[in-house]
C-alpha cells in the first residue's frame, strides 16, 4: 500500500518538483497539493493523507499554525516539517507543536525518502545536521526548567514583580512582607537562576514564561 503524502507550499514550481520526484517512488503517492494554510487544512480533511509535507512560510496560515490546528483536531495524519530554516528554536517550536519530522529544502532526495518512510513507521525523524544544536538547546532547557521548579512560590511572585519593573518597596507593599525580607527574596532568586541583576532577572522570566510581554 503507497505512503499517500499531502504536499503544502506556497510555491507551485516547488510543488510540482517534489511530486515529480516522490512519485518516481511506486511507493509513494501525492494525493493533494495545497498553496496556503487554509487550502492545506481543507484538503487534509478531505484526502486523508498518510503524510503532510508542511512549508512553515505559507500565507494565510503559516505551518506551525497549522501544525498546531492539526493536533488540536487530533487529525490521523503526520507532519514533516520541510523548510529553508535551519535554526533550532524553529526546530524547537515545531516539536514542541508536534510535528513527526523536521527536513531541510537543501537537503538530497533521499535525505527526505528515509524521513517520509522514517515518520510513515511510527519514527520521528530529524534532519541530521540539526541533531548536535538540537541536543545542546533541550539540554540548555532542561536546566533552566529546573532552575525555575528551584524556586519557591513566593520568589516566583516576588520574580514576577521583578520582570514588571517594581522596586522592592512596592514589592514590599503589594505582597505585604518587609523590604528586608523582599531583599533576601531577590537575593535567593538571584543564586538560585544564575543572575547578577533586575534586568536579567527579567529576561530569564520572559524566556521562561514565568511572565509574557504584551
């Protein structure tokens, strides 16, 4: 039985080149080709592909928004994210959305046929030359969750107030302790996430969601 792949990009010659080439696979058949995020979702319903090969630059909806939707569905089928950027955090992001595989446009033929097979058997696959950035940033995540689970509920609140711009005075107020005690909190919090300042003191609250910029 043929891998039945949905193919999303928004560019048609794109398109049409990795129809051409996947479809000299007897292995493989392309049951769909959508130009945009809405047009990939629609045909996704209808053609009930194995695979989606999902651009992330897409009109309308972009491919982590779709990826997203996706899942949100609980749609049968898997994704492999096949895009130009090969920075991890856009690896990172379409994990954390859960795609099946991540490919690069830049890489060989069969690069992609070992993903699509790969992901078609229940792997997930990613483009090899992102492994080692891969495995560095999770790992860099990794201690940083557990700096944030080190600290206490109070240092979180006092944390927050921190990366809003409140000085310890109105910290002391808002949460009805002593300026001294607020000066030990900020001092603990400080040891505990590896920081010298307010301001960085901040950055690590946003990159942590522990506050969001609006």
């Amino acid at each position: 039985m043929a891998v039945n792949i949905l193919l999303a990009d928004d560019h048609r010659m794109i398109r049409e080149g990795l129809k051409q080439l996947l479809e000299m696979d007897p292995g493989i058949e392309v049951v769909g080709e959508a130009g945009d995020g809405y047009e990939c979702l629609n045909l996704a319903n209808k053609t009930k592909p194995n695979i989606v090969l999902l651009d992330l630059n897409m009109p309308n909806l972009d491919g982590l928004q779709v990826l997203n939707i996706m899942k949100q569905q609980k749609m049968i089928c898997k994704v492999i994210i096949l895009t130009i950027h090969n920075e991890v955090d856009y690896l990172i992001k379409a994990l954390d959305n859960g795609c099946d595989g991540y490919v690069l446009k830049d890489s060989d033929f069969d690069t992609l046929k070992k993903a699509i097979y790969s992901v078609y058997s229940g792997d997930t696959y990613i483009e090899p030359s992102l492994m080692p950035l891969l495995n560095v940033s999770l790992t860099e995540r990794d201690v940083l969750k557990e700096k944030v689970s080190d600290l206490t509920k109070r240092e979180l609140e006092v944390l927050k107030m921190i990366a809003s711009g409140a000085f310890n005075k109105e910290i002391a107020l808002t949460l009805n302790i002593s300026e001294r005690t607020v000066k030990n909190h900020v001092s603990n919090i400080f040891k505990k996430i590896g920081v010298s300042d307010r301001t960085q003191a901040a950055v690590f609250a946003i990159k942590n969601n522990i506050i969001s910029i609006k």
